[in-house]
C-alpha cells in the first residue's frame, strides 16, 4: 500500500497489491486495485485476467467473463485466461461455451488434470457421458490419485449403464480415501440399481455415520429399505430427511409411498398434498394421489389426476398429441379415434371394456396394441379396428392411451361398465381343453405369482400356500402360471396338474389359458393378470389381496365392481397371507 501512495502511476504496484488482497480474502480493496491497475495499463493481459478474478470473487460473473475475454484478445495464447473463462461460463450455466473454452486451454496446455476433470463435469451436464468418461480418465492418468475423478467417473458410468465399472471406481475412491462420504452414497445408488438391496443400505448408513446431516442419504436410504419391503425403517428415514430439510417436495411423496402401504392412507394424503403444495407439477405426487384417490372410492377425481402419468418418466405413457387430445367421449362421434395401448397387460384386459361401450359405436375406432394380444381380443370385437402399428396422422381425429378412456367416460363407482364376459374364447378350443381336462374333481386353476418387476410389491405369494386346498376331497389344481417361478412347482409336496410344454406356446398370448379357464370351476389367483382374464371371460375367480392392493381393488369389500363374478381375499395384516388362504379354505368348504 506504501509504495502505491509513493508511485501512485506505477501499474505494476498496483497489480502486485490487487493479488495480495486477493490472496488475504479482502475482495473490495483487491477489486480496487485490480481496476487502478487496468486503468493505468488497459493493454496489459494480466490485469485483466487479475480484474476478472477480482469480479469473480465478489460475483460479478458477466463483468468477469469480459475482462476475461479481454485478456484473451490481447494475447490469444494465454491460457490461464481460458481457464478462468471456463470456470466462469460453467458457473453461469453456458455450458457450450465453456466446454469450447475448456478445450482450448487445453490445447495450450495438455497436461493439467483438473482441467480434464472440469471438462468432463461439463460434458456429463450437457449429457455427452461418453465424451466426459474419456476426459475423467485423461485426468485420472495425470494423477492416478485423483478421488474426485474416479468419483465422477462412476456417477458417468452409472449413467452409461455400466454398473459394474462404476461399482469399481467408487470402491477405488473409497479406498484412497475412507471418509469421502459422496463416494459411499453414489456406490448406494449403483449398488441399488444392481439389485444389492443390503449393500446399499449399509453404503447409506455408512454415509449417515460420516455426515449425520446429509439429507440425500437418508432419503436413499428410505428407497432401498422401501425397495425391501421394510416400510417402518423407510419411514424413518424419510422423517430423518424431512428434518433436514422440510421442503423438498421428493421426500414428502416418498413418505406418502410408504404410508400408504402400511395403510395410514389420511397420513398419506397428506404427505401427497404437502409435496404437491411445495411443487404444484410434482408428477409423481399428484400421480400417487390419484391412485389413493382411487382406492378410496372418489374415481371421479382420480381418473382425473390419473392423467399426470404423461408427465412421470418418457416410459410409463405416451401422452396424446396436443392437436388430437379430446376432452369429452362426445368429441369421438363419427370421427377416427385412436387409442393405443399402455402398461401391462393386465390393465389392457381391464380397461379394453370400454372399447365395447355404445357411445363408440358411430366412431371409427382403432386400438393400437401389441401384436401377441390380437387374437384374443378379436374374437370380443368387431366394431374396432385392431393393429400393432400406429394409423396415419392424417387418418386420426383424436387418440387418448387406454387408461383415459375411464376419465372421458366420466366414471364413477355406480357407472363403473361391469358386464361379462366382454371377451371370448374359441370354442374349439375350449372343447380340445375339455377333453384334456376331462374329470369328475372340482377344477381350480391357480396362479401365485405375478410380475418380478418393482411394481410386483408384495402381490404375488409362495405356491406353497396350495398345500391345504389340495389336499381337500376332490379337489384338482392346475397351474395357470408360466414365468421364472415355475421352479416352485419342483419343490412341493401336493399334487398339482401342468398342461405341459405346449401350453400356450406360440406368439399369441393367453389363448390356450382362456380356454383352461372356461373348464374350471374356480379360478384362485394372485393379483396379476389371471385375476384380470378370468374377471373379463365371467369365470368365478377368487383374488388374494396384500394389505393395500392396488387402487382398482379399492377397500373394505369382499366384491369388485369391476367384474361381477370375483371375490376378493384381503390380508389383515401386513404379509400375512396364511390368514388369506384360511378364508380361501373355509369357503371352498362351503361350496364344496
């Protein structure tokens, strides 16, 4: 400071004293001198890189990247000034910009890990994951102990969908340093998505141990134990991340998940309304609750939210265009209407009910669905058009996914259009399955298992379960499943009929388990699509049901308005499917 009062015209003073007080923190001063500096000598690059760190400091972040820039045209090859311009650009969110700049100072200067690394940050936010994944192992090769690479290295690798490298490379992260707790939590998340429910957890919880207050682990830590079942810890956990932090509108809807499925449905409404108050557009919330509001009865309304689906991830629905979206089932008279196909198959059965309505009769009607279900649904039919494949835009006035059609209907539980059968069965084959199936016993086809996705969440159940049932006088079972859980089947102690290798077979789905189930006196299945295909051909078909079931089987009722001819088996508590079958067994006694 003594020598710019003695030389107040020397720049060189001045600069020297802006990085001193750059250095000690005092962001004012050093900006002062930085600009005295620059006014002295306006040529002088240095300074103006200077000025652009002292800018920077304070958070002037455009006035930065000009004098950055300025620094640049006065000497193109100075790379400390692309640097920092990079650095500012990425901060500012001009990603390309950056990613352009960052390059060029490395073209000046090849051998500097971190800018490697910040150009793989860049490009992993731009999505350019295989671009960022070469420019983290550039810098992991100029500095092999490098943590930080190796750490977003696997969170790029996760995305690529290489779990098992991005396995590694977190574990190489942990290992060179033992208390880099984003490391533990990023290994959660791919161990996760691995399947390996137990080693995620204890990555979680190795996390919480490090840093009690990072959120994000306990809200992950909520999903995995969520994931296994175990809703009371995930609840706790979700608390744990409420606390943290009471507005984030993902942990409020996760609660609401797990309440839901212990049955405190008033406690999840709320959790549901409190995100959704936090973030209107919330998808998934305002999803949930109309699935809640479903279960409940109130249809009218949850067919309406049911519509957020479109906005939850591109694979669950294909929302309908917006120049084609109808708003009322009127709209569709004398028009070509498309409706395509969505979910499983099981809600394609249900729902395919209202493409028999008469409010469609007049309409030209195309139902887009895949190729495996033709045959079975053709035969229900012959008003609608059935295809694999997607009409020309210039042939479609409306189109809506299959599951709206019970919100243009304006559905409700008394209006619900429950007559059956509203599919059928060849009758020929029919006959063939009578004759294979020929018998004086009470035939019962059985189902146990359901989808071994996600959504499966406790539905399905041990075949074990049968053993009673079978071993009731004249009673014959016969196996209606075909999937992984086959297996069950070489590990019981009771008889139960196979239809064998050919059952089924072919590429049309369903055609020869119709036929089965039209020669069966009762139908006893898990909640999955049997439940469904027996409802829709009018066969007697009993339902075992979890604690909550999905919405459509609603609460508290031992019938479905759905389809006449089922009867549903709820637990009374959760998992507890031995109280189901002792139901199931006192009643067939009684039929009997």
């Amino acid at each position: 400071t003594s020598l710019t009062q003695r030389y107040p015209s020397n720049q060189f003073c001045w600069k020297v004293l802006g990085a001193l007080l750059g250095n000690k923190g005092k962001k004012r001063e050093a900006l002062n001198a930085n600009r005295k500096a620059v006014n002295l000598s306006p040529k002088d690059f240095e300074s103006q890189n200077n000025l652009g760190n002292a800018l920077k400091a304070l958070g002037k972040l455009d006035e930065a990247i000009n004098s950055y820039k300025t620094s640049i045209s006065l000497k193109p090859d100075y790379a400390g000034a692309y640097y920092n311009l990079a650095l500012c650009l990425e901060t500012t969110g001009k990603l390309e910009e950056s990613k352009i700049t960052y390059e060029k100072f490395i073209y000046l200067k090849s051998d500097y890990p971190e800018a490697y690394f910040n150009l793989g940050n860049v490009l992993q936010k731009l999505n350019e994951y295989e671009k960022a994944e070469i420019n983290f192992k550039k810098a992991l090769k100029l500095n092999p102990s490098y943590t930080e690479a190796y750490n977003n290295l696997g969170v790029v690798l996760r995305f690529l969908g290489r779990l098992k490298e991005s396995e590694k490379n977190f574990e190489q992260v942990i290992k060179l340093n033992p208390n880099y707790f984003e490391a533990y939590n990023n290994l959660g998340l791919t161990q996760q998505e691995l399947g390996k429910y137990e080693e995620a957890i204890n990555c979680f919880r190795k996390v919480i141990y490090i840093k009690s207050d990072f959120e994000e682990a306990h809200y992950n830590l909520g999903i995995t134990l969520e994931e296994l079942g175990k809703f009371d810890e995930s609840k706790e956990s979700y608390k744990n991340a409420i606390k943290l932090n009471s507005n984030n509108a993902n942990y409020h809807n996760n609660i609401g998940m797990v309440l839901h499925e212990l049955g405190k449905l008033d406690a999840s409404e709320q959790s549901y309304n409190k995100a959704i108050k936090l973030n209107g557009n919330h998808a998934d919330a305002n999803f949930n609750l109309s699935m809640l509001l479903n279960l409940k009865g109130d249809l009218k309304k949850g067919f309406n939210l049911y519509n957020w689906r479109y906005h939850k991830n591109k694979n669950f629905v294909k929302a309908p265009r917006k120049e084609l979206v109808c708003n009322s089932i009127d709209e569709v008279k004398n028009k070509n209407f498309l409706v395509y196909e969505e979910q499983g198959i099981g809600d394609i059965i249900q729902f395919y009910r209202y493409l028999n309505l008469p409010q469609l009769n007049k309409s030209n009607v195309t139902f887009k669905v895949k190729s495996n279900l033709h045959k079975l649904l053709k035969n229900s039919n012959n008003n609608i058009k059935i295809s694999d494949s997607y009409p020309e835009r210039s042939n479609i006035d409306f189109e809506c996914p299959l599951l709206s059609l019970p919100n243009l209907f304006k559905t409700e539980i008394n209006s619900i259009p429950n007559y059956v059968p509203y599919l059928k069965v060849d009758s020929k084959n029919v006959e063939r399955w009578a004759r294979k199936l020929k018998s004086e016993k009470f035939k019962i086809g059985i189902c146990w298992q359901g989808s071994k996705k996600k959504i499966d969440r406790g539905r399905s159940f041990s075949l074990s379960l049968f053993k009673d049932i079978s071993k009731l006088h004249e009673i014959e079972l016969i196996s209606l499943y075909k999937g992984e859980e086959e297996n069950q089947i070489l590990n019981i102690d009771f008889n139960l009929r196979t239809l064998g290798n050919d059952f089924d077979k072919g590429n049309d789905a369903f055609i020869d388990t119709a036929a089965v189930m039209m020669n069966c006196d009762l139908i006893i299945t898990s909640d999955t699509v049997i439940a469904h295909l027996a409802g829709a051909l009018g066969c007697p078909v009993w339902v075992a049901l979890k604690l909550i079931p999905d919405w459509r089987w609603m609460l508290n009722r031992k019938d479905s308005p759905w389809y006449p001819t089922m009867t549903l088996y709820r637990q009374k508590n959760l998992n507890d499917w031995d109280f189901v079958f002792k139901l199931i067994k006192e009643d067939l006694l009684k039929i009997l």
